[in-house]
C-alpha cells in the first residue's frame, strides 16, 4: 500500500520518475497549429528543467524557433498495465545559447545512460545539431495509487494528475 502521500512526498515521486527514465515525449505546435510530439533522450537539470540534443532541422525543432510553448510527459513504460507513472509538464523550450552550453553540458548526457558525450563542438557552431532547454512553469504527477483503491492525498479511486508545487 502507498503511504499517506504530501505535496512533499509528490515533489519525491516525480523526482524518481525523472531519474528513473531516459525518455521524454516533447509536444510541440507548428505556425500551421499542428501538434507534433516526438520522444527526445533527455537529462533533467533540477525538478523542472529538461535538457536534450536535436537536429536543428527535425520538425520539433523547427517549431521550437517559431513557438517555445511545449507540453511534455515522462513516463515508466515497464510497469504493468494499471501501475502507472507519469509526470506531465507545461513549459516553454529554447535553444540554448552558446554561453550556456557548458553549463547544460555539465547534466547532459546523463552519467551510466551509456550515452555518448557531447562537447560544445557537438552542439555549436557549423554542427547540425543543438542542445535545447525545457523549463516547466507548470507540473503534475499521476497521482500514485494501487489500482482498485483510492490515492491517499485525494482519496480518488481513479487515475488523476496532482499538481506539483514548486519548491
């Protein structure tokens, strides 16, 4: 059973979500107002900034440059049907600047991901490639609950988000 869950105790679980997967789905929206998503490999940089490496000309890209609004979501895709884990973020997401890349780099790749590491030369440049920053100004977790049986914060037997506040 789940213990008695708090805004803390959400804070800890999307934490151990966004360490405990490599992937991110990115939702992006064309000029044409279009969605578009597209899992990207991804570092967090703290509980609400997501760093990864893209091609400038891929689609989400492209869209990032026109519009930096984005959703996104992590979640555990190795856990039974019913147990599921989310976080689900709202944001915006840049390109980061060249100034900045050393900084990001520092997180990005993650360490034992089995990623190749990436240096500014990788990311700047005349390099078809580079580093983009997500900051979500808004997230939520699937409430964590066992199935059958109500979350312990909201007492809802369903799955639901709960907001995460900042801390």
């Amino acid at each position: 059973m789940i213990s008695t869950m708090t805004q803390d105790g959400l804070a800890d679980h999307a934490r151990a979500i966004l360490q405990a997967n490599l992937y991110l789905t990115l939702s992006t929206v064309g000029a044409d107002g279009r969605p578009w998503t597209t899992p990207v490999y991804f570092a967090p940089a703290g509980d609400r900034e997501f760093v990864w490496v893209s091609m400038t000309n891929a689609r989400h890209s492209a869209h990032l440059a026109e519009r930096p609004d984005v959703s996104l979501v992590i979640f555990d895709s190795t856990v039974r049907p019913y147990h599921g884990r989310a976080v689900y973020a709202l944001g915006q997401a840049h390109e980061v600047p060249d100034d900045e890349v050393g900084g990001a780099l520092e997180v990005y790749p993650r360490p034992g991901s089995g990623a190749s590491s990436v240096t500014p030369d990788d990311v700047t440049g005349s390099s078809p490639y580079r580093l983009y920053r997500a900051i979500a100004e808004d997230l939520w977790v699937l409430c964590p609950r066992e199935p059958g049986h109500p979350c312990r914060l909201h007492g809802v037997a369903a799955d639901h988000r709960a907001r995460v506040l900042p801390a």
